[in-house]
C-alpha cells in the first residue's frame, strides 16, 4: 500500500516552523552573547583583570548539562560543535587567548581533528618544535599549549609562589582510548573541580601495586618517568597522596587536575 504524498501546505507550514525556530536560535545567540559581554565589562570595571577566560571545569559541567538535557534527542556530536562554537567565540571576545601546537599535530588527522573541535573558532598557531611550543607559555599573554600526551613536556610545570604556574589543564582524546594517542593541554588555567575529575600524577617509577584508588591509565613519558591518572580532584595533603610523600624515590607531582572526558569524547 503506498503512503499518502505529503500536501505541499504540510510542508510549507512545517518549512515555516523550522524558519521560526531559526529565528528563536539566533536571538537566544543574540542573548548568549551579550551576557558575555556583560562579564567582560564587569570584569573591567572591577579593575579585574580578565586574564585567561578558559575555565575547563565550568565548560565541562555547561556541557555535561547539556547532554542530560537533550536525553540523546540531539547527536552528542551536534551539541558539543555547536557549544564548542559558542564558548570560544566567547572566550576571544574577553582576551585574545592564543593556541600552540607542534607540528606532529599538525600533520596527523586524528590529532588535527581533536584539536579543530576543542579549539573551534580560536586560531592555531604551528611552532617549530616542542621547545618553542612550551617557550610560549612565558609569555605574558593568555596562551594554551596542545601537545601529544607522550612528548616530554615536564619543563613546563613550574609552580609560582602564587600558584599561577602551567599545568595540565585538560586531556583531549584523539579518537581512542589509549593515552599515547590523546594531546595535553598546557597553561595557566583556573582549576576547579566538577564531581567528576582526574588528577594526572609524575613520578619516578610506577605506583605501587595495590595503590587505591586504582589509575584510570599510565603512561611512561620519559626514561623511568611515569603519568599516571587517578579519579578525584586530590590535594597532595589529602589520602591516598599523603601517605606517597614520604617515598622520596618517587618524587611524587600533581601535573594537573582536570575534568573527565565525557562517554562521547572517549568514543
């Protein structure tokens, strides 16, 4: 039996509604985009200084919302581009933040696509090595450092006496699971935490056995130098960490504590 041919009046009416709902999207974009504007001015008159306006764990409970809201109605991929989009239209109209990368990056599709999508409109800077790539991070410029997680990048991770050092501020997943194919993210960014967090240890040698809670991953970056990544936002003065300071042949490290990748990012 053939299925009755939709009226072309069904189809201008339904046409009309999605002309409708366009016009409500860029008028929401209208409003999105003025109460950012409102933080930046707020921000200026407070004589604050904006600074780095990338806040990876405000952005991961926004977009971690998001998805409960849409309840799989919207593909994942949808939201997170379109958000993506938006906050980083956002984030260039506070500072002129700066993205550098190296040119393994550059050069590999998965690393490139990884980082289009976390990027989104700020521009991508090519340095010519991995020195020159982490040398940017002295500058006095708001600037985000998107690495290969297996380079040696250690040098970068010194803290100031005000705690304003670089750190890992976020894992990006290159289309797998394994952490030799994921990038880091470097810079000198608020960390806060989300209820959902990892926080990225270094240490000279692997972590005990039956060390509780169980890594997430581990990662050998260097000769005998070891990533390792455990669940929780942890404070070096809170357990399990404390009980591991008193190992001076690990030289324990918080190289950064950052949000988990959502189900979606790790697909």
């Amino acid at each position: 039996m053939e299925r009755p041919a939709i009226q072309t009046s069904e189809l201008d009416g339904i046409r009309q509604e999605i002309d409708d709902l366009d016009e409500q999207i860029v008028e929401l974009l209208c409003a999105r985009f003025a109460a950012s504007e409102k933080v930046r001015l707020a921000k200026t008159a407070n004589s604050q200084s904006v600074g780095m306006p990338y806040r990876p764990g405000r952005e991961a409970v926004i977009f971690r919302r998001l998805l409960e809201i849409s309840d799989g109605r919207v593909p994942a991929i949808v939201i997170e581009r379109v958000w993506r989009t938006v906050i980083s239209a956002s984030v260039m109209a506070q500072a002129d933040v700066r993205i550098v990368t190296v040119p393994e990056v550059m050069s590999d599709l998965r690393y490139r696509r990884a980082i289009d999508l976390f990027a989104s409109l700020v521009p991508i800077e090519k340095a010519t090595s991995l020195k020159a790539a982490l040398g940017s991070l002295s500058d006095s410029e708001p600037v985000l450092v998107v690495v290969p997680l297996k380079l040696d990048w250690r040098s970068v991770l010194v803290d100031t006496a005000g705690g304003q050092g670089s750190r890992v501020a976020a894992v990006l997943p290159a289309e797998s699971d394994k952490p030799a194919r994921s990038l880091v993210v470097l810079g000198r960014v608020m960390s806060e935490p989300t209820g959902e967090d990892e926080t990225l240890l270094i240490t000279t040698g692997k972590l005990p056995r039956d060390f509780v809670p169980k890594p997430i991953w581990h990662l050998k970056l260097a000769d005998d130098v070891y990533l390792t990544a455990i669940p929780g936002y942890l404070e070096m003065s809170e357990q399990p960490l404390v009980s591991l300071k008193g190992n001076s042949s690990l030289r324990l490290r918080i190289a950064g504590r950052y949000p988990s990748a959502t189900e979606f990012s790790k697909q």
